[in-house]
C-alpha cells in the first residue's frame, strides 16, 4: 500500500492534523504559531528525526514568521502554511532527484537484505517505462542464491539477467562486453557489516565497472544509522545517491528520509513496496504534498504513462465518464499500474476512502470471460449499462457463454467504480475549502 501504509499513517496523518490545525484556527498569531511549532516538534521526534535537525527547523519556522515582515499581499494563515510546508519539503531533501536519460551503467550497494536485488528489478522497469532498454548483472557471488534470485526478478519482468563469470568483477566485465542495453544495473553482494572483504570486493567492483551511478540502498527502518552508513560506504565508493527501501514498512519513514538528506546525497529513489511497481522517483515537494492528503494527479498521469494509457483517458477515467466499452480497456490498464486502491491515493480528495480488500482484483480468466460478456452487449447497452436489466441479463449471457452471474458481477464491479470515479468528481468540495487557497500556493491543481 503506497502512500495509505503506516510510515504514512503516523508520520504523514500527524502532517496532515497540523495543516488542518492551521487552516481552522481563529487566529494565526504568536502563540498560535508557537503551538503549531511545538506540535511539528512533537511529531517529528516521535518518527525518530534528529533532535538537532528538529530545533534546527523551528528556528528557521520562528525567523521567517516572527521576525521578518509579513509579505505584502499574502494573510498570515498562508504564509505559515506555506512556510512549514517548504521547511518540511526542505528537511526530506531539497532538490528533486535528477537521472538522466541516457546510456549508462548503474551499481546498487548496501548492506545485508537492504533490498538491492529487489531495487535492481524494479529500477529497470522504471528506466523501460521511461523507453530505455536495460539489463541486470549479477554480480553477488557471495549468498548461494543471489543470481537465481535475480535471474527470477529478471524473467518476471523480461530483462536480460548477465551472470557469466566467476567473481563479481569478471561478471560485470563480461556484461559489460557482451551487452548492448541502454541501461545495465548492477547488483552487488550485501554483509552484515562492512567488513574488509565487503570493501575490497565493492572497490574492485566499482573500478572495473566505471558506474555512472553508484546507489546506496539503505531500508527506511534503520533510521538515523543512515547518516553513518553513508559516510562509511562514500569512504569506499563515490556514492552518488541513495535509493531509500521498505518505506512502506515503518511508522519512522519521515525520519529515514529526513537521515537520508542529511547524508551528503539526494535520495533518488523511493521503494514502497515487495512489487516490481512500488517504486518512484523521489520528489520532496511531491511526496509531502501526498502525505498531506491533496493527492497528486500529476504523479497519476505520469504513472498512467507508464502503463501505457494515454493522458486524455486517464483523465476521462477520473471524471467519471466511463462507458462500458472503457471499462475493460481500464481494467487492464489498472492492473499495470498497481492496486486500483493505490491510484485512489493519488487522486485529490480521495486519499482516505478504503476500498473493499481485493477489489478490482481481477483474475485473467475472469478477464477474458467479461470481454466476451462486454462483446455480447448491444452498442447501447456498452454506453449506458443502467439500461441492463434482468432479461438482458440472460440474453447476454446466453451469447456470451458466460453464466447470468458473471455477467451480474461484471455489471457491479462496473457500478461500483462507476460510483468510485463520480467520487473523484466530487472533488470540487475541496475547491471551496481553506484547503483550496493553500493547494493554489503550493501550485497543485485542483480543477
Ligand atoms: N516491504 C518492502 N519490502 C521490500 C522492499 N524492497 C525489498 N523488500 C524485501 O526485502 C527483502 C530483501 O530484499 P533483497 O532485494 O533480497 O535485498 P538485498 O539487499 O539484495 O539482500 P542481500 O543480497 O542478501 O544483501 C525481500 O524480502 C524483499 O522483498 C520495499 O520497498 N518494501
Ligand atoms: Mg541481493
């Protein structure tokens, strides 16, 4: 579950709480602010954020609202919305990650069960999504079932897996050699610690692979230990971002971002997830205009991209134009981009409605049996399946060869995200709100 898990539950529903806070307050004076500041304190010491970063941000929050002037043309209630957002976006890092586009050779680092061979995967699909062709290379020779592992990971998602060669350097020359991927990723052994032979076989690694990037995958659980492990793999390696893992497994995300921005190199990328999919770019300003709750269309587009739907229908998709003929088409295209519930999350004003577990879910051979039903309806039952009544019922599933209660269940699932989608609609609520203003400021749109 992206965005809905429990770093977010904790760390992203407390954010949420204080902008609400401000945004309902009588007044925004002295102490109101000083309130606001203490609760920000609280929660941020609560998901693990060093004490010094922590009173390092309230002093920034306090400078701008208390001691400099008011600028023209904004209310206070705004300025502060806008000041602790920026500050907060600031503390998760202050830049959005750059990868470029092109040709290149990408080495994972990170110790023991960091999730490197898992990142590997879903950091390819991720470059084919962006129409870059990429590889894997095998280069952990150390656990017995490494290059099975990703050899798996490969298949599933139709990568080529290099794996020739005996230690880890001789792998990747011969990857190196043989390949003619765009983008060759490569994973590297993990320890427990690092030791001197984790060291010696990184540095050999590094040399001979000449990486465009070397990736630190650190797991969002250990924390405030970031900040050391980086410096002591930079030691080794020229680390030129880190990919922070799990960050739906930890109530203390917040603060493995926040560790991870104050290690010297951007957080690139985030894992969210065991799947192949859970996986994005990390964009600060984007990520805690998520966790706040505005949800973030842009992000849906994008993702829809991915999965291969154009733009225009994603969007017809959210307002709620859904003809049967679309809804099959979507279907399939949901099932790309990950749980229909995920998607959900991203839409504004939507990212607290629980769908039922395993809704949409659909299996293949159920797929396949609804396209004969969807064929087997007339034109304008396909445009308006409200006209679908019980002896259509039956005539449809006689010429479909589908049973009158699959044809019951197509028909409901289609209500159900019919009704879903017309919730999507109803986002306009939030354009009237105080929430609305603030959703203009930090350039989110709401129409
Ligand atoms: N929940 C969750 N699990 C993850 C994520 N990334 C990886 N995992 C899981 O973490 C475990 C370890 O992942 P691996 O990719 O094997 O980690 P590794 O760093 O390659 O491990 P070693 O090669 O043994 O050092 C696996 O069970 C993964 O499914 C994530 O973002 N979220
Ligand atoms: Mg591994």
């Amino acid at each position: 579950m992206a965005i809905n898990c429990m770093v977010l539950q904790n760390f992203g529903q407390g954010l949420k709480e204080l902008f609400r806070k401000i945004a309902g307050m009588p007044v925004v004076d002295e102490n109101a602010i000083e309130s606001i500041i203490k609760e920000m304190q609280r929660l941020l010491l609560q998901s693990d954020v060093d004490v010094l970063l922590v009173s390092q941000l309230s002093k920034e929050i306090r400078q701008k609202m208390l001691e400099s002037k008011l600028p023209a043309g904004i209310s206070m209630r705004d300025y502060f919305t806008k000041t602790l957002y920026s500050e907060i976006v600031g503390l998760l890092g202050r830049e959005k990650a750059v990868i470029e586009l092109k040709r290149q050779k990408i080495l994972l680092v990170g110790l023991f069960g960091s999730g490197k061979t898992t990142t590997a995967g879903k950091l390819a699909g991720w470059f084919r999504a962006k129409g870059l062709s990429a590889a894997l290379v095998a280069c952990d020779t150390f656990r017995p079932a490494a290059k099975e592992q990703l050899r798996q990971i490969g298949q599933k998602i139709n990568v080529h897996v290099y794996a020739d060669g005996k230690t880890p350097a001789e792998i990747a020359k011969k990857a190196i050699e043989a390949s003619k991927e765009d983008i060759l990723i490569f994973d590297s052994a993990g320890r427990d610690a690092l030791d001197q032979d984790l060291a010696k076989e990184l540095k050999e690694l590094a040399m001979q692979i000449e990486a465009d990037e070397i990736l630190l995958v650190l797991p969002a659980d250990m924390g405030q230990v970031a900040r050391k492990q980086a410096g002591e793999f930079r030691k080794l390696v020229n680390i030129t971002g880190i990919i922070v893992t799990k960050l739906d497994g930890t109530a203390k995300g917040g603060a493995a971002l926040a560790a991870a921005a104050v290690t010297g190199s951007a957080v690139k990328f985030i894992g969210l997830g065991e799947h192949i999919g859970d996986f994005e770019l990390f964009e600060p300003e984007r990520f805690v205009g998520r966790l706040i709750g505005y949800g973030d269309i842009k992000r849906l587009l994008e993702k829809a991209k991915e999965a291969g739907i154009e733009e225009g229908k994603a969007e017809k998709m959210l307002e709620g134009n859904l003809t049967m003929n679309d809804f099959l088409d979507q279907l399939e295209a949901m099932q790309k981009m990950g749980s229909l519930q995920k998607i959900t999350e991203m839409i504004p004003g939507f990212s607290n409605v629980k769908l039922p577990a395993g809704y949409l879910d659909v299996q293949e051979e159920k797929m396949k049996k609804w396209k004969y039903v969807i064929q087997s309806m007339t034109k304008g039952e396909r445009e308006n399946p409200e006209i679908i009544r019980a002896g259509r019922i039956a005539r449809i599933s006689k010429g479909s060869g589908a049973s009158q209660q699959d044809v019951r269940e197509l028909l409901k699932n289609y209500k159900q995200t019919q009704k879903l989608l017309g919730m999507a609609k109803g986002k306009k609520a939030l354009k009237r709100g105080p929430l609305a203003s603030l959703a203009k400021q930090f350039g989110i749109n709401m129409g």
